[in-house]
C-alpha cells in the first residue's frame, strides 16, 4: 500500500486568540511523555455524495474550531518552573493531504500497527510540541481515512473527541452552543499534599526500557455472543453486570491461561477511570484536559483461571466503585510529591507479561464526527505498542450490535488466546444458563 502526500499546510484560528500559557495539571503532566496518540476514523463515499470532504471547508471549519479550542493552536513547552505548558500561541495545527491508488476495502480488516500510523497519521518526529495534527487521505474509490494525532499531555480520549465533533458540527453548519472549560487549576494538588491511600498502581517506576516484540489482533464479539457471556456472569448477582465488566473478566481469564502463568503468579488489571464526574464538585461541563485516574485489580493467577467469572466481575466493579473524590484527590497529592511525574507515565506494566490494561471506548461518542458526508464506518487506534494492552470498542453502526476488540500480546501467546477465547465463547453459547 503507498500514500502520497499532496499537501501540507498549518490551519491557524480564524480570528487572532490571545498569547498566554495554561498550567498542566499532574494529570496531564502523567500522560506527557506518551506524546501523541494517533486515531484513524474511515468514511465511505455514496454516490450522491458531492464536494466528498472538501479539503477548503475541513480547513474553515477547523479554523473555527480552534477559536473553541484556541490551545490546540499552541505549543507544548517548559515554563519558566521548569514544568510543561500549553504556550497558547496560535501557530496553528499542521493539516495534510494525501492520496492513495487503493481503495478503502484494503483497511476492511484493519488492525493497528506502525504502518498504519506511518501511512495514515503525521508523524510525531520534529513535532511533539504540537497539541493536534490531522491527515486526510482520499481513497482511489472515493473514501476517506481521516488520521489525527493527539497530544495526550494536552487532553484525554473524551476532550479530543469533544474537539473533534465540534470541528464536525460546524463543518456541516450545525455548531450550535460550544461548550468548554480551559481552568485545569480545578485539579491541582492540595497544601499540603494528603496521600490517604496506598495507589500501587503510580508506585512501579521503572527506568525506559525498549519495548519488546508485541501482536495484534481484532476480535469481534457478537450480540448473541456478548448476551450469553453477561447472562453467564450475572447469575447469582444482584445487580446488572455492565459490559464493561463482562468482557474485562472474560478476556483477562483467557489471556492468563494463554500467558500459562503459574497458579501462584500474580497477574494484575489495570484501568483508568474518568473522574470527571466523581470529584465533589464535578468538574465543568466541558473540562477539555486529562480527567483520567488509575485504578486495579490484583489476584493470584490461580484464582481467575479457577473460579467464577461472577467473582472477577465483583472485583473489578468493586475497584471502579472506590474511585471517588477522596481517592482522587489523594492520587493527586502523590503525584505532586513525586520528584519527576514522568517516572511513571509509562509504567512498569508495559513490560509485564502478567499484567493486563484495559481502555474501554464504549461510552464515547466515536461515531459522531459527521463532517457533512455521514458519520464514521469504523474508529481505532492507529497503533498500539504495550503488551498486554485491550481496547475495547463499540463495533460500527449496521454491524449486528456487538463490539469489537484490540488485543496486543506476546507474539507466541497470541495463537493460545485466540484458541481458549473461541472455544470459551463456544462454550457458553452451548451452555448458557451454566455459572461459569
């Protein structure tokens, strides 16, 4: 497959912005050293479609957007402390165009990995200051991949998603009221710091290492499928088992027996959680930031492989349930007695062939960015590099209502889960009303 770049400009606010610095808070300041997290989104063009992602109105209406999202056309940069800020500059976003003589039927099986990054998604080199970069590809048979990197120091998966439907919106003359708030000094650390919890999860810092060899897959989770696996996990339960819950369990079970850890090995699940609407007072509507904390589970290898999924699901919710305002301000508070906070923004997980991370994308608007031309044919992750890394998405529009699954693990223990996460399904689906 090649693409070639025909154009590449900088998209600046449509009308000067004013020239400040905003203050990064500690969570912002966590996910900084990842740089920027790329996205590919498709489109399919229909026949009656005209001006199909009309390059002069993407460039208009993000122009617009910016004045929203006005930080986005800054830089990231050391302040005069020392630490990371926006420098709210209005040097502008970098926008590329690209053509490719394939048709869009070859991303139909798409999977994230470093090429599809490299075709579809500016590049980061000699330009991590940025906060957004955008690249629209137009496909021999009229289709469009729409690749966007992220600055993740600069917001979390919901403000980038909030920034993109709002550059939609106004694209297709529909903007309406924009609703944003740029105050981050609603999460700064209290004085003095209180740390009132143990958070294992920010404690494991260890020095950068090279990331090791890791594979890919997508897996697709059909309705019926996903039905028998909640209705199997929320037998003897007294609440509703969220999907959430139900393929998080599911799919750390089968990787452990595919990882053919020891019983006696602990294997921990980690998740981030959005605190926006946990903390007391909830943030604004609209915080455009990093509103994300860590929580986990960690057991015994033993005991997931060996008992009921029911009691899995228990723990997980049970350590979703403790992310509170308390638990939240103490995770803050210990980051602002960490020397550097970078220590752990890649975390020790990384290279743990135990660990399990799960990103849930459920809940997330990722097929509203309707430009004018209809919304969105899939969304993913362009690359993912972490071993042991899950996410967990809502599968296309049309698709029959399941969802779909991005799985990174060791090589040699892919084939393994792949074999135990079919025949476990199977399984189910023979026995469904059987406690797992």
């Amino acid at each position: 497959m090649e693409v070639e770049i025909v154009e590449s400009s900088v998209v600046v606010p449509s009308v000067v912005t004013s020239k400040h610095c905003i203050w990064l808070s500690n969570l912002d300041l966590l996910f900084a050293p990842r740089s920027h997290t790329p996205t590919i989104t498709l489109f399919r063009r229909h026949i009656s479609d005209t001006n199909f992602f009309c390059v002069e109105i993407l460039k208009a209406a993000l122009a617009k957007a910016l004045l929203h999202f006005y930080p986005l056309a800054g830089r990231v940069a050391v302040g005069e402390d020392g630490r990371l800020e926006i420098q709210c500059t209005g040097e502008g976003v970098l926008f590329v165009v690209a053509r490719s003589t394939c048709t869009l039927d070859v991303l139909s099986d798409f999977t994230p990995s470093e090429e599809m990054r490299q075709l579809f998604v500016p590049s980061s080199d000699g330009n991590d200051s940025m906060c957004v970069m955008v690249q629209v590809t137009f496909f021999e048979c009229g289709g469009v991949c729409l690749g966007i990197a992220t600055h993740h120091g600069v917001m979390d998966g919901i403000s980038a998603l909030h920034f993109i439907n709002t550059w939609s919106d106004i694209a297709r003359g529909a903007e309406g009221t924009v609703v944003v708030s740029h105050d981050r000094t609603l999460l700064r650390a209290r004085t003095p710091p209180t740390v009132v919890f143990e958070h294992f999860e920010y404690q494991r810092c260890n020095p950068r290492r090279q990331l090791s060899t890791t594979m890919t897959v997508k897996l697709k989770l059909s309705k019926d499928q996903l039905n028998s696996l909640k209705t199997s996990t929320e037998l003897g339960s007294r609440r509703r088992i969220s999907t959430f819950e139900a393929v998080t369990a599911y799919v750390w079970r089968c990787a452990c027996k595919a990882r053919q850890l020891g019983a006696d090995q602990e294997t921990r699940l980690y998740m981030p959680v959005d605190v926006r609407s946990r903390l007391k007072p909830s943030l604004p509507p609209g915080y455009f930031g990093n509103a994300i904390v860590r929580t986990s589970v960690a057991v015994a290898t033993g005991e997931i492989v060996s008992s009921p999924l029911q009691r899995t699901v228990d723990q997980i919710h049970d350590a979703v349930v403790r992310v509170a305002d308390e638990y939240i301000r103490s995770i803050i508070d210990l980051l602002e007695l960490m020397k550097d906070i970078r220590d752990i923004g890649l975390g020790s997980w990384q290279e743990s062939q135990n660990d399990l991370w799960v990103v849930s994308w459920l809940q997330l608007p990722v097929y509203e960015a309707d430009f004018g031309w209809g919304k969105p044919a899939f969304m993913a992750r362009a690359q993912v590099n972490n071993k042991g890394m899950l996410y967990i998405l809502r599968s296309p529009e049309g698709d029959g209502g399941g969802i779909t699954l991005m799985l990174t693990l060791e090589p040699e223990n892919m084939p393994r889960f792949q074999k135990v996460f079919t025949e476990e399904l199977d399984s189910l689906k023979k026995t469904p009303n059987v406690r797992n």
